[in-house]
C-alpha cells in the first residue's frame, strides 16, 4: 500500500510538471505598445495590493503577536472614532484615486482606433476565420481587397486521434494573416454565426465578434515574428480547433506578399471561368472537405448522426446537383452556409462529395455554383 502511495504521488508530480511547464506565472508583456501598457497596468496594480496585503497582514500578525492573552494583554473598549472612521474611508478613496488614473489612461488608448494605417477585417465561422485586407494604397491592397480563410492545419486535424502530436499542435493553420511590422493596424470583428473571440496575447487584443456588430481594436507590431492565438469564447462542438497564426514581416515583404495574393486572386477567377476535369475536381474537393467539411460528416464520410448525418448514402449528394450547391452556399439547421468560398473550391468540394463516399452524383463545375449564387 505504502509503494502504491510513492507510485500513485510520482505521477501526480509528473503530470503537474508537465501541465505546468507551458504555462508562465505572469502576464505576457507582448510586442506591441497597447500590450506592453497593460502588463505595466497589470504590474502597478499589482505592487499596489502587494504593499496593502503586507501592511493590513503585517498589522494583524504584529497585533496577534503583541497582543495575545498569554502576556496578559486587555481589549480596549471603545465606541466610535471620528478620526478613524475618516482614515478607513479617506485611504481607499486615494489607493482607488491611484489606481484608476493609469487605468482611465490605457482604457482610453484601447478604444483609440484613429490614424491607422491599415484595416483588416476578421469574420469569425464555425470554426474558421475569415480575413479581409480593406484597400490600401499604400501597401498596394486593390479596390475589391484581399479575403482568405484560415482553418485549422490538416497536419493538426490528422493528428487529433493520433498517439503522437506535430509541433504546433492545434495551434497552426493552413493560411496565416500576414501584417506589416510598425504599422497602426485597425482590427474589425464580426461573426457569420455565433459569438467568437479574436485574441493574440502578445499583441494585447482580444475582442468578440457578435453576429450583426463590429467591435474594432488596434496595434502596432513592433517585432518581426510569428505569433499565436485562439479563439476565446466557447462558440460549438470545435471550439478549440480554430487557432489564429500571424507573421509580422517588413513592410517590404508585406508589399510582396500583397503582390502575391492579388495574382492568386486573378489566377482563381480565372480558374472559376473554365471547366475542371472530373480528377481535377476530386482532388481539389477532398483537400477543401477536409479542411471544411470532415469535423462534422467526418473525414471517411460516416457523420455523427442525427446531428451531422453521413456523405454515405446521402440523398443529398445522390440527388439533383441543384439543391446540393443550394444546401452549400447557404446552409440549414446546425451546417452553416459556405458561400464566403470561391466558385472553384464549392465546386470541387460539391464534385467529391457527389462523386466520392461510393456515391453516384453528377460533377458540379463552378459555372454551376455561380448560377446557384
């Protein structure tokens, strides 16, 4: 019994140890200046309950100890004090006085979105993001913007029933945001669905997208780097499969990046205009199912019915290819609409799951998704 004690406390210390070992004891002071302000916010206010907590403490110990009744100590017995009663009340008034001056100065510098050099836009889905990069003459950003979605990495979603776990594990993705270090960024939050929370702890943002509203914060990077963060409001059954990766790069390299996706962007509309080959299709579709599709239906087709029902079988892929893209582009009961995806990849996804799971549905081109629109 004694040896299963010792073996039963030596796991228990090991696991701490490893629970423990990611984690810091304090705030992360962040790379940027609204972060760096609330850890000093954080730490002031902190040294300022310290110094109470060891003069109220400090005085209860000394008085226990100097006062006990083993020395022979009486209890004074009085009834009220002017002066006392004045103290008690005047002292918290100025440690509250104190405490609230640096607070009303970082409160206000967080709602201070003005003068910002660029916007990005983030729509939070179940269970993705959804970036807008808003014109930008400086950078080069075009009229119509940039817009790309960031789901969890496929190496992740691989790993989720796996015995070992990648680097970065649930805490990658398959396409970063991509921001310009020493820039005033405005950040834009919204959701298409249900409440979700954009946070990066070391640029000290952290604000909730509410379906039908926009809250805004601001940042300006001041490090080169890749950054993580994770949604922070429980928003559904994959919650905590929607990390949020950032690089910060130069701004030289920012203006190369933007040059890059704006011939993505021509190279997918072009793409959307011709017609696919059934294999083309297939093997576009399952990357686009597995990364939007394969959380609920599962990724060999079989669903969690009666929630998620299976691909196996379904009417719905075995029927006409119209309502299919209708059920897609706009969603119903707990599956959420899929029109923020380009012509090409709705096609695609449409085209395996009609095709694919031992199903006899007829190929969707995205001349067929755009018509569905």
């Amino acid at each position: 019994m004694k040896m299963m004690k010792t073996l039963i406390g030596a796991i228990f210390a090991i696991a701490s140890t490893f629970a423990l070992s990611e984690y810091t004891l304090n705030m992360t002071e962040g790379v940027t200046s609204v972060s760096q302000n609330i850890y000093g916010l954080h730490m002031t206010i902190f040294w300022i309950v310290t110094a109470i907590g060891i003069v109220v403490f400090g005085a209860m110990a000394y008085s226990i100890y100097h006062h006990r009744q083993s020395k022979g100590a009486k209890a004074a017995h009085f009834h009220e004090s002017t002066t006392v009663e004045l103290l008690w009340t005047a002292i918290p008034i100025v440690i509250l006085i104190v405490m609230a001056i640096p607070a009303t100065k970082v409160l206000i510098d967080l709602e201070n979105t003005d003068n910002a050099e660029m916007t990005l836009k983030i729509t939070g889905h179940q269970w993705k993001w959804q970036y807008d990069y808003i014109e930008n003459d400086t950078f080069g950003v075009p009229k119509e913007g940039i817009t790309m979605m960031s789901n969890l990495a496929q190496s992740s979603r691989d790993a989720i029933k796996a015995s070992t776990q990648p680097e970065h594990y649930l805490l990658d993705v398959d396409n970063r945001v991509v921001l310009p270090v020493d820039t005033r960024i405005r950040f834009l939050m919204t959701s298409n669905d249900v409440i979700h929370n954009w946070w990066v702890p070391a640029f000290g943002v952290k604000q909730d997208g509410n379906p039908g509203y926009i809250n805004d914060a601001w940042a300006k990077i001041e490090q080169e780097g890749t950054y993580r963060g994770q949604c922070a409001e429980l928003c559904g059954k994959d919650h905590g499969y929607m990390p949020i990766v950032v690089d910060v790069v130069s701004k030289e390299k920012y203006k190369a990046w933007v040059s890059e996706q704006k011939a993505a962007a021509a190279a997918a509309a072009a793409s959307a205009s011709k017609t696919w080959s059934k294999d083309e299709l297939m093997a576009k579709g399952e990357q686009v199912y597995n990364a939007n599709c394969a959380g609920c239906h599962q990724k060999d087709g079989k669903g969690m019915p009666p929630v998620f029902p299976a691909m196996v079988g379904s009417s719905i892929a075995n029927g006409p290819a119209a309502d299919h893209v209708n059920l897609v582009l706009h969603g119903k009961g707990a599956m959420p609409a899929f029109k923020m995806l380009g012509d090409a990849d709705l096609a695609a996804v449409i085209t395996y799951e009609r095709q694919g799971f031992g199903n006899t549905g007829t190929v969707v081109q995205p001349s067929d998704v755009k018509s569905g629109r």
